[in-house]
C-alpha cells in the first residue's frame, strides 16, 4: 500500500510551531514562511530496511553532561563507532537518523535490521545500560550538499530523565553484534526545537530543511 503522502504527490511538507511546543503548531502541504533562502537543506536516504523516506545520514551524535561532551556516536567510512576521550569502538555499519514526528521523545534508538513499519519494532529496540551515564543535551551532526556541517541540539532534555529508558548515553554492550544499521529515531520533542521542511520530487521526501525559530 502506497503511503497517503506518497499518492498526494506534495512539493512540500511543512511543520512550525510559533508559539513554541506547548501551543498549537501548523502542518502543512507548503513551504515554510519566512526567510527560506540559503538554508542548508539536508540530503535524505531511504536504507531498504527502513522502507521509509524520512531519513539521513548521520556524522554523529554527541552527548553532553553539564555542558561537557561526554560520548559521541559517529559515523566513519569503515563504520560507526562509539567515540570517548580514552575510546573508540566500532559498533555498527552505517548510521542515520529517522525524522517522526509521531515520537514523542527526544531519541529512541533501534536496531535497523526490522523495518520500522513492521509488527516486530519492539524487539529491535536498544536501550543503553541502566548504569551509564545521564545526559542532558544531545546533538545530531549532518552535512549539507556541499559539505557543510549542521548542528541542530535538542536543548535540555533531563527533563525527560525520569523512566525515560533512552535518557542514558549509548555504550557498547547494548548494541547487538553484527548491527549493520544503527538507527535514532528523533521524535517531536527534539525536532520540534526548530520550523523544519521536508522538499518532494515524484512524491519521494529527497531533503529536509530545520530552521531556527
């Protein structure tokens, strides 16, 4: 079954919240109002097990504690690699980030072998160590067309700590061995932090575009 937005076959999906994300926002099939010129746009991939558009391809994601970066998850051209300042170790192959608006939390993290449209999502799930560290900000790092680093920050998310099963950094033994594609899913409350647009061509989602409000 073709998706709704697929058989719409919109130029622009659109979401911005003026009002911030405790008030009532706007979705629309339009572009964004406002400056829109010179904005980085951010290329997207649809990984076959995903079987969805609204994705892309990571550099990295930090996590910061008290303002200090604690671990970084990135992405390198022989893998991904979780990064801190006395280790590095390889745990996937690839990495990218799933745009959903339908997530309520900041970030959950899955295993990218199950489709994310499939009944058996749960059991992909990976849920960092009941021991790590807590983090309060993270940071997700893409690149634009030419090359160019963006940096869109979820702002402080502890307080989402409290029986949030993801609001611990990410460390080697939850991830399974073999993982070929690590997935984060980045819900509501963290790309909600900015307006942000999704361009089409033929009804496929190709580039997402995050502006600061």
């Amino acid at each position: 079954m073709l998706p709704v937005v697929h058989q719409l076959e919109p130029d622009y999906l659109s979401f911005s919240f003026p009002d911030g994300l405790l008030n009532p926002g706007f979705f629309q099939f339009n572009r964004l109002e406002g400056a829109y010129a010179g904005i980085q746009r951010i290329p997207l991939v649809s990984p076959a097990t995903l079987e969805y558009g609204y994705t892309a391809r990571f550099v990295r994601m930090e996590y910061y504690a008290d303002k200090e970066l604690v671990t970084a998850v990135v992405n390198n051209a022989d893998g991904v690699y979780i990064e801190t300042a006395e280790t590095s170790e390889r745990i996937a192959d690839d990495f990218v980030a799933f745009f959903d608006t339908g997530t309520t939390l900041p970030i959950v993290i899955i295993d990218g072998g199950i489709s994310l449209l499939s009944d058996r999502v749960p059991e992909s799930m990976i849920f960092p160590e009941e021991d790590a560290p807590l983090y309060d900000e993270v940071v997700a790092v893409f690149e634009d067309e030419a090359g160019f680093e963006i940096m869109l920050r979820s702002g402080d998310v502890s307080v989402w700590q409290p029986e949030n099963p993801w609001a611990r950094v990410l460390t080697r033994p939850p991830v399974p061995d073999g993982t070929k594609l690590l997935v984060y899913v980045l819900g509501l409350n963290f790309i909600g932090q900015y307006d942000f647009q999704f361009d089409f061509i033929g009804g496929k989602a190709t580039h997402v575009t995050f502006m600061e409000r």
